[in-house]
C-alpha cells in the first residue's frame, strides 16, 4: 500500500489539502493491504475468508522502500488478494467504496492520506499476521505447509538461481525446476483429490512459484513435457 508523507497533504491527483476520504480509490489500488495481528478475528469469525488472501512467504524478495533495494521477508505476510489486471482491492466496488468498510483490516483503519503518522508506525510495527497463527493448530494441514515451505525455501531458491547466473551450472538448474515440478504436482494433487479448495492454495502455500520465478529475473516456460527456465534480464 502506498502512502504520502507529511501532515494534511492531498492525495495523489487531487489539487487542494484534504481532512477526510474523497473515495479517490488510490489508497486501495497498487496492493492489498498486509494483515496484522488485530485482524486475525476478521479471518476466525469468517469476515474474511482464506479464500480472499494470499501469503508472501519469508525468504520472498520484497521492494524496501526505505533501503530502496528489493530484500528477502524476514517472516510470512498474508495480504488480500487483488485485481489482477488493475490491482485494485477485491472489496473496491466500482464507485470506489470498500464492500467490507465496517470490518475492514487494521492497516486501512490507520490509512489517511492526508496524514500519514498513523499508518507508517503500522509500517515500522513488527506484528504481521502469519500463517502458522490462522491454522498452526490444524494438525496435518500445518505439518504439509511446513514441508512445502522447506522443499520450496526461497532461500535456496535464490542459491541455486545465482549458481545459474554465475556458473551456468545445469545441476542447480535442474534442481530449480524440480522444486517448480513439486510445487505445482502438490496443488494440482490436493485440489483434484478434493482435499483443498483451489482458491485456498495461494494463502496455504503463497503464490505459484512459475508466478513467483520472476523476482530472480526467470520466467518457466514448457519444452515437451519439461520446464525450461527462460532469462527476463
């Protein structure tokens, strides 16, 4: 979510200061908002449905507007999902009024753009809301997202992604399409037996990694029945 700083500026296409919402719809628009600790009871008493949001995995390289360098997640964050061509929120109807206002998160309690102290204490807290606090409980469930999480560790990703881009070597290529190869088998695999709702897998397991490969500057693309990483650079 971006946001200005300074007291009582505009926001972004407006001409005069403001003291309250214009429904400008800007504030939603670019990204979900990351989920804190407060909301953790929008999702437990079925305000917002997993099905809504999506998780960026620690280890995925995030833009840090402050070092202004893209680094790594310290820890998981859950985000509502967004539009994909416009990135607008979900809960943006079309005369940009949030469907969900009366329950919305935390993050877009605290957003206004025409006073931006609230929200960048938000920014600097350290209480995002995490995987492990939504369904760490649910023995099984939690045991294969922890496995995912390891087999597809972005940490080791990104190693073997530098191993391609400095030595060419085959071997980590290789590697790094299996791990894409698991990836996929283990969603395709739990939504055709029925285990999983399909629209639940981006929070369970974070996005695709054939989505996610392009952070390191690759793309998958298919030759027969393989997968073949293809350089974006």
């Amino acid at each position: 979510m971006e946001f200005l700083t300074g007291e009582n500026e505009g926001c972004s296409g407006c001409s005069a200061p403001q003291t309250s919402c214009n429904n400008c719809g800007a504030c939603c628009t670019g990204g979900g908002p990351v989920l804190r600790t407060q909301d953790e009871r929008l999702i437990k008493t079925g305000k917002l449905d997993i099905s809504q949001l999506y998780t960026q995995r620690a280890g995925e390289l995030m833009f840090n507007k402050e070092s202004m360098k893209m680094e790594p997640l310290v820890t998981d964050q859950i985000k509502i999902k967004v539009e994909a061509e416009s990135l607008r929120c979900r809960f943006l109807d079309n005369e940009n009024k949030c469907t969900v206002y009366a329950q919305r998160p935390f993050e877009c309690r605290s957003f206004k753009c025409w006073d931006s102290r609230e929200i960048e204490e938000v920014y600097s807290s350290d209480d995002a809301l995490c995987r492990k606090d939504i369904i760490g409980g649910i023995e099984g469930l939690w045991d294969l997202v922890l496995d995912h999480h390891q087999r597809c560790s972005y940490e080791t990703l990104g190693e073997l992604i530098r191993e391609v881009d400095t030595n060419r070597d085959q071997d980590a290529m290789a590697k790094v399409c299996e791990m894409i190869a698991y990836d996929r088998s283990l969603r395709a695999s739990l939504t055709e037996s029925g285990k999983v709702n399909e629209a639940t897998l981006d929070f369970l397991f974070g996005r695709p990694l054939t989505t996610t490969i392009v952070m390191f500057n690759y793309k998958v693309e298919k030759d027969g029945d393989t997968d073949k990483l293809v350089s974006v650079k």
